[in-house]
C-alpha cells in the first residue's frame, strides 16, 4: 500500500486520457500507385530498380487518390526517437509488489506496480514506477529487490531504499544511527528538487488501454509538465478499443529478431499468403495484397514535429485466391464473395503504423470509419537483435474468448515465419554495420541499409518500401543503435564474414521463455495442467493397483465373535469400503473412470505443451505442404 503522504507525488503517473490516435498532425502527403500489371515471368533486366517496379510518386490530399499529382517530398529529418512514448508490458501482466525487468533500446529499466488508496472504504488505484534498472550504490540491479510495505523499492544488496516515483532515496539504513541523532532537516530521505548522487533515475510512465508505456527522456514529473504545455504527445490510441462494446485479448512475447525487422514483418501482406498458408489466413494477408492493375495501394502519410504516421489502403477483395482459382484452376468449388457478386463497393483493408512502435490493421468502409474488427500491435524496441512482441485481437464481441486459448493459437501462427526472419534479420544487421563502419562517428545517415539488401518486386510492397526508407533514414539516430549493430557485428563476424552458425528453431522459437514465463495467465494454465496430468495419473495407477490386488473383505465370524466390539466394528467398516471399492471396481465402473483418467492425462499434457518449443522441422516441413494449396505448383 502506498502511503497517503505520497498520493501527490503518485499522481504525476496517473495521467488525463487523450483522443484516439493521438498524433500531431503537419505535412501530410498521399501516395497513388501508378502500376502496371507485371509479366506473367520477371526477369531482372525487365526492372533495372526497385523504384521502378513500384512507383512512390506522391499526391497531396487527405483520402486515398487515384491520381497522381506532384507533391514536395517529406523529409525524416525531424524524427526524433527520445521524443516518444515506448510500450513495454501489459499492465495485466505486471506483478503486483514485485520488481520486473523491461527493456528499452539495450538499457534495462525495474517496473513495479503498487496500489495506493482503499483507506476510509475508498478505492484502490494501480499505480506504476519505472527506474533505470541500478542501485546508484554499487550498481546492481535493482529489478532483484523488493516493494517494502510502504510501496518503496529497496534494493536487496544493501537495503537503499527508493521512491519510485521521483528516484528519490529514501533511506539508507547503514546512516539511520548517525542521522538520528542529528536534526530532522538533514536526514536522508529529505524532498529536495535537485538530484543527488545517492537518487536513482526515474523515468516517466503512463498506462493506456492497458498497456504500459515509459518514456525514457522525461521523468514524471517532466513528463507531465511537457504533456500540460503541449510539448510532448501522449502514447497513441487505437480508436476501436474506447468505444461501447468492443473488447480485446491482448498476447504478448518476447523473440531474438531485430525490432525492425519484426516491424517490417507484420506491415508486409504478400508473406501471410504462403508462410502462414495452413493457419487459414490466406484470404485474409490476400484483402491486403495488390494485384498492380484494379487494386493498387493507396499510401498516405503524416509529418509531424518529430513524428510520423503512415497509413495504406487497398480495396479488400480477393486477388491472388481469384486468380489462382480462375487461372491456376485449383479452387473450382469456391463461392465469389457477396461484394463481388453483387457488385458492393468493397472494404478497405488499412495498414496504420504510428512510428516507431504501433501498427493496426482493419477493414473500414471508408478511411475514417469503425471497424468491427482491428488487429494492433506494438512492437517494443528492446534491443540490437531482439523485440518485444505485443498484440491485440480488437472486435465488437459478445463475449471474450479466454486468453490462453488466444495464446496457443497465436503461437503456433508466429512459429510459422519467426524463423525465416533470422536470415532477414542477419542480413539487415550485417548491412546495417558495414554502412556504420563506412560512415563518420557523427554521421546521423541515412544508412541505405534495406535499399542495397531487399529486392522489391510486388506492387503490394509499396508500404514496406515506404517502411524501410524511414528506418535507413533515422536508424542512425535511434538510442544506443550504432554501438549495438557494431557490437552484434563484432560478436558474430570474423574479417566482416558471419561464422556464428544458424541458430537452432528451439532457440529460436522457444514458447516457455519467450511467451509462458512472462505471461501470468498461460503460467497458470500450465501449472493447471501439470496439476491435472499428475492427478489423472495417480487416479488411473491407484485403480489399476486396486484392481490388482483387492480381496474379499469378509471377515470370519468366529473371528468377528471372539474379538468383541473393535472387531465387529472393524468389520463394518471394512465390509463398507469393500463393498464401496468393489463398486468403483466393477468392469464398467473401472474402464469408465480410467477412461476419463486417461483423457484428462491426455488432453492436460496436450495443452501444456502449446505453451512449450513445438514447431520443430517435422512440424514445418508439415506445414509448407499447405502452400500448393492456397497456389498450385506450376
């Protein structure tokens, strides 16, 4: 509980609710497609340039245009990443008085959540408290303390004690002696608005929509003066999830892919059709796609001071299931859609990305419209080489499917393509730290990383081309970026050659460490599971003993006679149990209960292992079979 005395301090990280997708809006520029339909076989000397092949002319509007005007080019200059707001956990996920650790650009961070109120019969309030994850004593982690009863941090090396909510050391208990005797006003603990050496460093936290935002450049209290002035802009919304009847089942889990190669990944709707052909979302990553002729995509970005957002329309219709199933031949049993054949304007499928971290996807019948379903994600920069994967499945529901079964679907729909990703991710690290290694040390870019590595063909990839020019141009600013790319390259090449060997797919797609140990409610199913698997085993081995090994019970009566009253009533009550035990015993009784033992074993084991490394390459060669059906081998 955190005392009343600090309530003022607490409410520097509770902070007023902004509009959906909070966003400073400035230059806004609209992109048109100008695509030709490609030949049905490309050769490299049929494009001489990605450029070429997909056309980033620009228009200026602020809906989607099919014709193309002349517009200024947009500049990334502005773009500056300590200005924004980063996600890093759930705040459902966030144990209560207990020091957790995030991560934020290779630099950890300790999270803690408390409650404060509840006296007098009020409420109780979650608050949150981040600090730079170091005991300014002798600086170890401070994420391996504890909340004391007051709702301080105190580390557990030495027992300092912090104020999460200013950094503010509270009290060092190896001084408490000397200090005691000496005035009040000296003591350790002292508000005091300049930093000591013995505080530690908070930083600013705010929640939204569930989600745990820091920002990394601002303290508390900085940060909420910055937001009263208009200085800084509060972490974006998602619209869907503020309005009356929508609900959401957040996922979340942690992979060693490069962050922006993770953000890439998720903003590119031409892999879904094959990568994740057997999860039955072909149609769905095909509303998103263009076919370069009747469906082009639309892009249209905003500028802002610092920031920037981009957005692409594409009519949601079937392109690359049409044309397999009316040119390929496969699908000779497939039903047109209603808005195809009844000649219904169709949906628009949009792709949102709010630089650097929030990404959503929907149809909309038009750009500013409700969609019943979104798709977000936040993408946690936690380092060189790895990423935090948050996610939320947004619709206007009736009822909320249970988390862990989200989970074990999710799963086994990332394991399809976080694999393939470490070839992408190697190669765009590797690139990235030869441009770093040809540049001056106070050379901010760009860094033509993606430009010299990719092969852009499709004329759906107009948005990942736009994506990919945006982090050439400001990775080299990004925090701690330079120094990580050069230090994974120097781990992981020998003479600018790569010979750290392929990871394995268990390290790689390891469930329990990446997903199960962060996240509270899968734990608990796999806790439950392992409960009813060992119970449903002990029911079954003590049926089939019992089977064995039962006897008549029936006691002689001479025996009974002779033995007075604790042998009659040891005979009742053995007579009793034999009688109860011979029941359960029975044939049909047996078979029945160790039936339901065995299926219990079963379906617990089962479950559990949703939440374990599973997509071995049995598993994927398995799962690739399913492309030929979703495009038929030529």
């Amino acid at each position: 509980m955190v005392s009343s005395s600090r309530a003022a301090a607490m409410a520097a990280l509770t902070l007023p609710r902004s509009g959906a997708f909070a966003f400073c809006p400035g230059r806004r520029v609209t992109r048109a497609a100008k695509i030709r339909p490609p030949p049905p076989r490309l050769a490299s000397s049929d494009v001489d340039s990605a450029d070429a092949a997909i056309n980033l002319s620009a228009t200026a509007g602020s809906t989607p245009s099919t014709t193309p005007t002349t517009a200024k080019q947009a500049s990334f200059d502005d773009f500056d990443y300590s200005s924004h707001w980063y996600p890093v956990s759930w705040a459902r996920d966030v144990p209560l008085n207990e020091p957790t650790r995030v991560t934020l650009f290779d630099v950890d961070y300790v999270l803690a959540k408390t409650v404060q109120g509840g006296g007098k019969g009020g409420d109780e309030e979650e608050v949150f408290y981040a600090m730079l994850d170091r005991c300014p004593h002798k600086k170890v982690a401070l994420s391996e303390g504890r909340i004391t009863d007051g709702g301080y941090l105190q580390c557990s090396y030495h027992g300092w004690t912090f104020d999460g909510s200013s950094g503010q050391c509270v009290e060092i208990p190896q001084t408490v002696i000397a200090k005691h005797s000496k005035s009040e006003d000296n003591k350790t603990g002292q508000s005091s608005a300049t930093k000591r050496r013995e505080d530690a460093t908070a930083v600013a936290v705010r929640v939204v929509q569930g989600m745990v935002w820091l920002h990394p450049s601002h303290t508390p209290l900085e940060a909420l003066a910055a937001l009263e002035r208009g200085e800084l802009l509060p972490p974006p919304r998602i619209p869907e999830i503020d309005l009356p009847g929508y609900r959401m089942t957040p996922a979340v889990r942690d992979f060693p892919i490069d962050w922006t190669v993770l953000s890439e990944n998720i903003m590119d709707p031409d892999h879904g059709y094959f990568a994740h052909s057997s999860s039955g979302a072909a149609k769905g990553f095909d509303w998103y796609s263009a076919d370069g002729i009747d469906n082009p995509v639309q892009v249209e970005e905003d500028f802002g001071e610092g920031t920037w957002k981009i957005t692409s329309y594409v009519n949601a219709v079937e392109k690359l299931i049409k044309y397999n199933r009316d040119v390929r031949s496969v699908d000779e049993g497939h039903e047109p859609r209603k808005e195809e054949t009844e000649g219904e304007t169709p949906k628009l499928a949009t792709t949102t990305f709010i630089a650097p971290s929030t990404i959503a996807l929907c149809r909309r019948t038009n750009s500013t419209s409700p969609s019943p379903f979104v798709t977000a994600f936040w993408v946690c920069p936690t380092g060189t080489g790895k990423s935090r994967f948050m996610s939320a499945a947004v619709g206007k529901t009736p009822f909320s499917i249970p988390r862990w079964i989200v989970h074990m679907n999710l799963n086994n729909f990332l394991d399809q393509d976080t694999f393939l990703l470490c070839g992408q991710h190697r190669a765009v690290l590797t690139r990235e730290a030869e441009g770093y290694l040809q540049m001056k040390d106070d050379d901010e870019g760009p860094n033509h990383v993606r430009k010299s590595t990719y092969m852009y063909r499709s004329p759906s990839e107009r948005l990942p081309v736009r994506i990919g020019q945006f982090f050439d141009a400001t990775l080299a600013r990004a925090p701690n970026r330079r120094a990580g790319v050069l230090a994974w390259f120097d781990k992981n090449s020998n003479d600018h050659k790569l010979f750290q060997p392929w990871p394995s797919r268990e390290e790689v797609l390891d469930r329990y460490s990446q997903h199960t140990s962060i996240c509270p409610d899968s734990m608990a199913v796999v806790r439950k599971c392992e409960k009813v698997a060992k119970a449903s085993q002990l029911v079954g081995l003590a049926l089939v003993f019992a089977k064995m090994v039962m006897r008549s019970a029936a006691v002689p009566s001479s025996t009974v006679a002779a033995g007075g009253f604790l042998s009659r009533f040891t005979a009742v009550v053995g007579g009793t149990f034999n009688r109860i035990a011979a029941t359960l015993l029975r044939d049909r009784a047996f078979y029945s209960i160790l039936a339901v033992a065995f299926v219990s074993h079963s379906v617990a084991t089962r479950i559990r292992r949703e939440f374990f490394f599973k997509f071995d390459d049995e598993l994927h060669r398995k799962d690739i079979k399913y492309i030929a059906k979703n495009w038929k081998d030529m």
